[in-house]
C-alpha cells in the first residue's frame, strides 16, 4: 500500500468525522452572535459537537474563518470524482468535467485512496479525511520553545502581589478553579495579572535588543485559550480582568439582555413636550440596588422633582427555595413585582400625573407594555449607557443614598420607612425650583388654574 500510494500508512480513520468546511461555516455563525449550540444546530451538526468545537478552541477561530482556496479539491469534488470512478469514467475524463488538471485527479486518486481492505478503494468522505489530517502544519508554540519568554509571560500573568518592602501578600482564600469563569461576587485571586498587551509591549522595552523576546498578544490569548496549545497555565484565565474560561465573539458580546426594548420605545420617540418640563406629569424611573439582592424604586417627576419610593420586598420563598433558572425573580425586583408595585403607587395619581415613564434598560421594567395598559402611562427607555438622558432621577437617586447608601441591605425599610424619606426629600426646598418644595411645586401645578390654550379663529 506503501508503494501504490506513496504515504506512509496512516491509522483507521474509523466513522468519518464533521468535515472541516462545515466547522468553517459553525464558526461564521458563532461571529454572527449564535450560541455554540444554536450555530451547531445551524449546520447540521449537534448541539454537543457546536459546543466541543467551541470549548477546544477556546471560543477562539483562528484560521477557520478564513475560505478555502481553490487550489485545494473541495467535499463536493471529491464526491464527484467517486460517482465518475464508480461509473468508470477515466481519469481525463474525471479532469474535464471538473476542470482540473488530469495530475491532480491521478494524485488524488491515488494519495487519497482508502486501504483497508487491501488495493486502493475511493471514497469521498476517507479522501477528505486524509486530505484535512495531511493538510496540518504543527507548528510548536513559541512559548513552549523559549523558556526564557515563557517564564516572562507566565510570571507577568500570575505574578503575586507584594508590598513595598517586597514580602508577598496571599489575599483572600479561593475556591479551586473548575474550568469556569470568574465568580462573580466571590473573592478572586490577588496577582499583577498584566494583560496580554501589556506583556507584549513591555517586552520591547525590557528586551530592545533581544529579538527572541518577541510575542504578540494573541499568541498569548491563544496559549491561555486553546486546548492544543499547552502552553501556559489554564488556570491564569482566573488571573486576567475579565476571568474568562473562553473568549467571548465580539458580536456575542455586543448583544445585551434587552430584548424588551423596541424602536417605539426608545426615548428618541418621546414626546418634545417632555424636554421643556413645562407640563407636568412626565417621570424619571430606576432601581437602587443593596446588598443580598434587595432593591428600592425610585420616581421622580421632572418639572417639580417630587419624588416617590416604591417599596420591592423579597417574595416569601426567597432563601428557603433553591433559586430556578429562568424562574420567578424572589428577592422581589423581578418584572412582575416591579410592575405591581408601579401599578398600585401610580393608581393614587390623578390622570393628568401620568403621562409618560422614561426608565434604564434594565429587565425588571420588561412588562412595560402591561403597564402601560393598566395605567395609561406611556413607557420609553434611555439610550445604553447614556444616564445623563435621565439626568433628574440619577441625581435624585444621589439624595436617596444619603438615607440608604451603598453595601446595606434594604429589604430591612417598609413602606412606611419609604415613605418618611420621600416626603422628608419632598419637604427640603431645591435651589433650581427658586427654593421652593418639591411638594409645594407640585401642588401649583396640580390646582393652577387651566389656562385657555384655545387658538382663535378670528
């Protein structure tokens, strides 16, 4: 077999695997913000096998996004040319239909060929298999060759933190890495941790003579991240910022949990009435978070600033029943209790208090639609990231915390204790209504007289 194809005999490739053209169309998926498992279903491949491509790879590509040439016999090429052999169709002939050259027919034929059962038998899936295992260029990593630049990385990325006069400082005890991301509100691992760019960089000023000191900072990233690799710690993902155990897909990471959110109520297409507070009745909304997953809501109204503290308790089952993915919101700011408690504070303002609600984009407002339904009130959300469209709220939100400040439990206030230091920030005059009281602001707007906004005709 040696002598008739002239390569070394190769291992049974035994049930032919996922060709790699398909897992070049998975990876086109996963850029586009598919899940592993959803981008696996999308080519025809299972959810286990989507979700093996991206572990061993470390979320990461490489040269899987880039097409095949064709300079190189496709899949598809390659089934024809085992329908035309089993047809008995010559080699010339093979070449012409596909217009490829008769060596390269001939030299397939015979590189190619399945063995095992003793003379040289054609099929496409065996030849593409040989094709894709030949076509491997290791190439051992630098970080494995150069001790020196290992050492380097490898120190820089895990190095311990120490005080001035130099003795290391072992910070907090932590879990064993699992093969996890970072967990989140938990102590993490106290090291230098510089990024992969940092090293990279640094690398040229520490070494500006030694050329051999040289390393990109993807190559970095590839030596954490993929499996084959083997060339740094796994573990030193735990030591970078983000923590990540795989690298996120820049449009997987663009995507936010807002899926509630739609043009129609985007705050572009609030009312121009809204901006010159001359009408009352428009309102600025948001949470302000505690500890333990306890949370207030905050109300205020943009042309008197008066402001309203809804209360969120913690569902009766919070810390008895085990937490449920995808389940009710226990600690009690979920979408449902918000809008409860939005319903029930808004059904005591009169009709004209309730013209619209500008709020963050945060998921507990997801039953705006009801909401509006059910009070009248029109709902928009701010812009990503942008708090200043919201300006009069964050600063009130700023007075709130002078009475519950950050890292204290408020699931601990009732409604009354809510409602004391609303009417107290309620009661303290503001310079920018002329020193007057939010309360006493709003009051002049409420029973004013209505003035004749009847245009004449004559």
């Amino acid at each position: 077999m040696k002598e008739q194809t002239g390569r070394a005999p190769m291992k049974s490739p035994g049930k032919p695997s996922l060709r790699r053209d398909v897992e070049r169309l998975f990876w086109r998926e996963i850029a586009k913000g598919l899940t592993s498992e959803e981008a696996g279903i999308a080519v025809g491949a299972s959810r286990a096998v989507g979700s093996r491509w991206f572990r061993d790879r470390g979320g990461m590509p490489t040269f899987m996004l880039t097409p095949l040439t064709g300079r190189y016999l496709s899949f598809e090429e390659r089934e024809e040319i085992a329908l035309l052999k089993a047809q008995g169709a010559g080699v010339r002939e093979t070449a012409g239909r596909l217009g490829r050259d008769p060596s390269t027919i001939s030299r397939e034929l015979r590189r190619n060929a399945a063995t095992r059962s003793g003379k040289l038998d054609y099929r496409a899936s065996v030849a593409q298999w040989k094709a894709e295992t030949t076509a491997r260029r290791p190439k051992t990593a630098k970080l494995i060759t150069n001790e020196p630049l290992h050492e380097y990385v490898q120190t820089r990325l895990s190095g311990r933190v120490r005080r001035p006069n130099g003795t290391p400082v072992t910070g907090p005890e932590t879990a064993p890495w699992k093969g996890r991301n970072k967990p989140r509100r938990q102590d993490r691992r106290w090291a230098t941790a510089w990024s992969p760019e940092q090293i990279a960089n640094r690398l040229r000023i520490d070494f500006p003579e030694d050329v051999s000191m040289r390393i990109s900072h993807e190559a970095i990233y590839q030596a954490l991240y993929v499996q084959s690799r083997g060339a740094l710690r796994r573990e030193l993902v735990t030591c970078l910022r983000t923590g990540r155990a795989l690298r996120v897909p820049r449009s997987r990471a663009r995507q936010r949990p807002s899926g509630h959110v739609t043009k129609e109520v985007m705050i572009s297409e609030r009312p121009a009435e809204v901006e010159d507070r001359a009408i009352p009745g428009h309102w600025e909304g948001d949470l302000v978070i505690g500890t333990g997953r306890s949370a207030i809501g905050t109300l205020v109204e943009r042309t008197s600033r008066f402001t309203m503290l809804i209360h969120l308790p913690r569902m009766p089952a919070y810390g008895i029943e085990p937490r449920i993915k995808n389940g009710p919101a226990l600690a009690g700011y979920g979408a449902e209790a918000v809008r409860m408690a939005l319903c029930e504070q808004m059904g005591t303002m009169p009709e004209q208090l309730r013209r619209s609600l500008t709020w963050d984009r945060g998921k507990e407002l997801a039953q705006h639609t009801q909401l509006r339904r059910e009070t009248g009130i029109m709902v928009y959300f701010a812009d990503p990231h942008s708090p200043w469209q919201r300006g009069t709220n964050e600063n009130t939100n700023g007075l709130v915390r002078q009475y519950f400040p950050k890292g204290t439990d408020l699931s601990r206030w009732s409604a009354d204790d809510l409602s004391a230091v609303a009417a107290t920030l309620n009661d303290r005059p503001r310079k920018t209504l002329k020193w007057k009281t939010p309360a006493e602001a709003l009051d002049e707007l409420v029973f004013r007289p209505q003035s004749n906004d009847v245009a004449t005709t004559g």
